[in-house]
C-alpha cells in the first residue's frame, strides 16, 4: 500500500470514527437523555430577599450539534407561545425565547450543577418586553432549573402546535400570569 492510499485510509477511518462518536449527546448530563422536561423558578434579583417569581415548565428537544454546541428546542408546556432555542457547552447552558406572538423575549444562562437524574441548575433569567425606544424591562433575576421528567408529546413541531394556544397559569390568588416570569404590576400585556 502507498503512502498516499495509507493517508487516505487513516484521514477515512478518522471521519468515520469520529461522526460514530458524536452521533449521541457530546455533553452528560444533557438536557433530554435523563428526562428532557425541567421546571425553571426565577428570583427577581432588585426585589430585596430575591423574591420568587414564577414557576414554568419546559420541554427540551435535541436539535442536533454544532461544533461544540449540542443544540436544543425548547417549548414551555405551561405558558402559552413560549419557546425558543438552547445551546449547551459543558454544563453551560445558553438560552433565548419569545412570547406573547413575539412581543416578550427571554434570555437565560445557566449552568447544571449536579450530576443525578433530578439534575439541578442555577443561573440568570432575562426578560423584557418591545416597544419602540430602548424595550420594557420585566426582570433580571437568578433562577432555578430541576429536571422533573419526560415530556408528554414527543415532537417539537406536535409540541409547538399543542401548547401555542393553552390557557395562562393562574398564580396562588387566582390571577392569570401572563408573563412567564410571574406578573409585576403595569407590565401585563
């Protein structure tokens, strides 16, 4: 065998190796292997105390990999036209999202800190709202994610379709949330 046919050989086996080593998740714990539905809670961060907010659910769904990004969808199962999408290096987690037929956005930075199937995260939760000047702040706060189980609906388009139109959380008092976050007073929409 030649020289060059050896290279070409070695420079084969090395693509094909390495495409059988990343075809799973690059990451453990990933988002979807251990159960792909996490619970997020945020913490408003100006509120003296770091008053709880809301609590919402999230689907997460395998969106490929991208260099050394393992890419995800994400989809609220408890707030209405709520999703977006997910890369995550590590135990970094770097998320971004609109609701409300994209008049809300969301940004989130985490980070998993425990390695069980209960997985827990801890981070930052953005959220704000357009109008035409500079946006409309609703919060930047701490939160907390936990991993809580498998999502009902197995596909993010099916999941897309089914939670776009469900009804709001109501919270404790039986008001309607309709900030993901929880409400704050003047900011509904």
């Amino acid at each position: 065998m030649t020289t060059m046919n050896k290279s070409l050989l070695a420079a084969t086996f090395g693509l094909l190796t390495t495409g059988a080593a990343i075809a799973g998740p690059l990451y453990s714990p990933d988002l979807v292997s251990d159960g792909n539905r996490w619970e997020i809670t945020g913490y408003y961060d100006n509120a003296p105390g770091h008053i709880q907010a809301a609590t919402q659910g999230i689907c997460f769904y395998p969106d490929g990999i991208s260099g050394t990004h393992q890419q995800y969808i994400w989809i609220s199962d408890t707030f209405p036209d709520w999703n977006g999408r997910a890369v995550q290096e590590g135990d970094q987690i770097f998320m971004y999202g609109d609701f409300g037929e994209d008049k809300g956005h969301d940004s989130m930075t985490w980070e998993i800190v425990t390695s069980s199937p209960k997985n827990l995260g801890a981070g930052h939760w953005h959220e704000w709202l357009e109008d035409s000047n500079f946006g409309v702040t609703v919060g930047f706060g701490n939160s907390s994610f936990q991993r809580v189980g498998r999502c009902q609906i197995k596909s993010p388009d099916e999941a897309l379709k089914v939670y776009q139109n469900i009804d709001y959380p109501r919270d404790e008092t039986g008001n309607k949330i309709t900030l993901p976050a929880g409400n704050r007073k003047g900011l509904d929409f």
